[in-house]
C-alpha cells in the first residue's frame, strides 16, 4: 500500500534520505558501468596493461555503493514501516518493493528508481557482452586470474547486489 501521509515527519525523513541514497547509487552505477565499457573496449584493443586498473578502480565504487545501499534499505523500511530489510534482498528485489510502497506523487523517487533498474540493466548487459567476448578470445596467462569470464562478472554482481553470493542465478 503507497505511503502517502506527507504530515508524518519520520517518513518525509526517509523519503528525503532515500532520495539521497539513490541518487548516489545512480552516480556511482554510471561510473562502473562506464569502467566496464572501457574495460571491454581495452580487452578488444589487446591494451592488456590497463586491465587491472580497472578492477582497481572499480573497487572502492562497490564499497561506496554497499554503504549507499544499506542507507537505502534503512529508508525503504522506515517508508513500509511494515517492511523488514533486517535480511536485505537482492538489490533488484528491493527496488521492485520500493515501487509498492511509494505513492504516486514521489516522482522524483520514482524516477530515481527507474534510473536505477536501467542502469542495471546496462551493466548486466555490459557484462554479458564483454563475458561473451571472452569467451571467443585467447587471453595471455598472467591475465586469467582477473578476466575469467564467470568470475569478474560475478564479483561485480555481487557487489552492487544483482545475485546473491551463494546463488549461481541472477535476478535480471
């Protein structure tokens, strides 16, 4: 059922930090997926020197985002009040929740939330394709630690939450 009651103070707080947490996750998703185009546009021009740079880089994007998330499951259960986060969901399966629970004039939290599943979509996307291209490529030795298809891809999965890291599925 959609939270409407704008008077209440608690909610308007959580609405106000959800708004904040998803627009951070919205500029951080944009800076991996921008990391791994350039990383597979890297792996395509042999520029094999530059490649573990971009795990590097990516690194402490999955640790802001982790933080950003737990900021967002705190929101979204002080909105549903009776929606318990305490054993957070994958981060598809809360946003989905998250579009129950709003009401119809949270347009920017909304929109927040589509720019979210989007770019999630891109990155799920960005990884098929560059696991593909792996796939068809012989890649030198000393690189095979870092690039085996499977692995990389399920790293950054799990760490802006689009699997769990017990689970072989994927949520999108």
């Amino acid at each position: 059922m959609p939270i409407a009651d704008t008077d209440n103070e608690a909610i308007m707080e959580a609405k106000s930090n959800l708004e904040i947490a998803l627009g951070h996750q919205v500029h951080i998703l944009r800076e991996i997926l921008a990391s791994m185009k350039n990383e597979h546009q890297a792996l395509k021009d042999e520029n094999y020197h530059v490649l573990q740079g971009f795990e590097e880089q990516r690194s402490p994007l999955f640790t802001s985002f982790e933080r950003w998330k737990n900021v967002f499951y705190d929101a979204v259960s002080k909105i549903g009040q009776n929606t318990d986060f305490s054993e957070q969901p994958l981060l598809a399966e809360g946003l989905s929740g998250l579009r129950e629970i709003l009401a119809s004039d949270d347009i920017e939290l909304l929109v927040l939330q589509e720019q979210v599943n989007a770019i999630l979509i891109e990155i799920q996307n960005e990884s098929k394709a560059t696991q593909h291209f792996l796939e068809d490529q012989s890649i030198p030795v000393d690189l095979m630690p870092i690039y085996a298809p499977d692995v990389s891809s399920k790293l950054s999965k799990v760490a802006i939450g689009l699997i769990d890291p017990e689970d072989e599925a994927e949520i999108i």
